[in-house]
C-alpha cells in the first residue's frame, strides 16, 4: 500500500477517469461515508475507506482502482487532500448529463480538473 506524510494507507483511489463523469454509483454502494465530492469528480478519504472494494466494479467510468495499480502513483495524495477540503457525499446525485460522452476521454486531468467543491446536499 501506499504511503505518504499526514495520512494512513489509502487502498482504493479514484482517479482522472471520474472527471466530467461523476456516475455516483460507488456512493450508493459503499458501506462508509468514505466519498468526497467536487465540481466533477469524487474523491476517497484514505482514513475513512474499509478496502472492502465495493465502490471499484460498481464505477461504470473505471475511475476507482486500487492504489498498487498501474498509473495510480500520485492518486493517494490527491484523494487524501481533496477529501480534507471538499464535502462529504452520502447518496448518489444525478451524474452530467453528458457523462457518458465523456467517459474514456483521455488526460481529462490537465485539462479539466478543478478545486471548486461539490454541492454534496444530499
């Protein structure tokens, strides 16, 4: 597992994948209220996620991967900082409405990721 200063190990991490789709469906599942929520994407709080891996099959933009996997190098620290800042998210919401055409798109980090918190009134 990966560790970093400030932060117990984080097992699962949502990655660029979720940005501009924001499904939701990991919410609906996950037994903790682990979930964070900004502008367009979610974020796992690595105090508060059990690694059941609940949330990972149920994200339909593959967005949730464990933190050992390929490309998931700086994901720990984002999910931890983010999940400090941003609200915590309880239930799912209703996703982008163009979601779907935004799923799979390619380095959607660099050119859309943003620091405004979610809503999260739910």
């Amino acid at each position: 597992m990966t560790l970093f200063a400030g932060s117990a190990q984080c097992p699962y991490v949502v990655n660029e994948a979720c940005i501009k789709c924001k499904y939701m469906d990991c919410v609906e599942v996950s037994p903790v209220d682990c979930f964070y929520e900004r502008e367009n994407m979610l974020v796992i709080h690595p105090d508060e996620c059990i690694d059941c891996g609940v949330c990972e099959p149920e994200c339909p933009a593959e967005a949730i991967v464990p933190d050992t996997a390929p490309g998931a190098e700086s994901w720990p620290q984002h999910n931890h900082t983010y999940s400090t800042e941003w609200p915590n998210i309880t239930r799912k919401g209703t996703p982008p409405a163009d979601a779907d055409e935004w799923k799979g798109v390619a380095e959607k980090f660099s050119r859309f990721f943003s620091t405004k918190p979610g809503e999260a009134k739910r």
